[in-house]
C-alpha cells in the first residue's frame, strides 16, 4: 500500500506540481488544502502518512499548524517546506513538532523517502 500524502500549500500550481511528482514515485496524494484551517481539517478526516505544509498560509503559517498537529497526538509525517531557504526554518520546523524542512527547490530534486530519511 502506497504512503499517503496530504498538501498544504495556497500555491494551486505548486499543489498541482507537487501531486505530479509524488504520485509519479508511487504516493498516494490524498487531498489538497489551500490554507491552514482546510489543512488542519483535511488531516484530521484523511489522517495522511504524510503532510507537506507550506510555512506561509492565508490564514496562519505553517509551523502553528505543525505546532496544533503536534500537540493533538497526530501522527502523520510533517514536513514543512517554503520558497525560501531560510536557515532559521529548519530549527523552527524541528521545534514546532515537524519531522523537517525542505525548500521547495529541493522538492522538485527529490523523492519523499529522502525528505523523511
């Protein structure tokens, strides 16, 4: 059975992208949300195996929500990602709950067993 993967992110292009290339390495994308509340309500119906979650949302950002995931036991994969490559993003995605942070330039480069290696 294929891991499932939920996207998060208010870019339809990027979420488009994104399911392309996950479901062409064999995942199973399970939903699209555009903001954070659709997100937190999409993993709490789908419970993904994974969630990849933009860090800048309409609504709030995306280590808040990595944060809420956490701390109501949910045990979907979370991987926060941005357009940018701060260097701060990583220790802010590890504090808020989630398994890491991956630019989204990276994404395109690799599968997602490396970004949850």
């Amino acid at each position: 059975m294929a891991p499932t993967v939920l996207i998060v992110d208010d870019h339809a292009a990027f979420r488009a992208g994104a399911r392309a290339l996950l479901e062409a390495d064999g995942y199973d994308v399970v939903g699209e949300a555009p903001d954070g509340r659709a997100g937190l309500d999409a993993v709490r119906s789908l419970n993904p195996d994974v969630v990849l979650l933009d860090v800048r949302l309409p609504d709030t950002d995306g280590f808040t929500i990595a944060g809420r995931l956490a701390q109501g036991g949910c045990e979907s994969a979370v991987i926060v990602t941005s357009s940018s490559d701060d260097p701060l993003y990583r220790e802010r995605a590890q504090s808020s709950g989630a398994r890491g942070f991956v630019a989204k330039h990276d994404v395109c480069g690799a599968t997602l067993d490396e970004l949850l290696g």
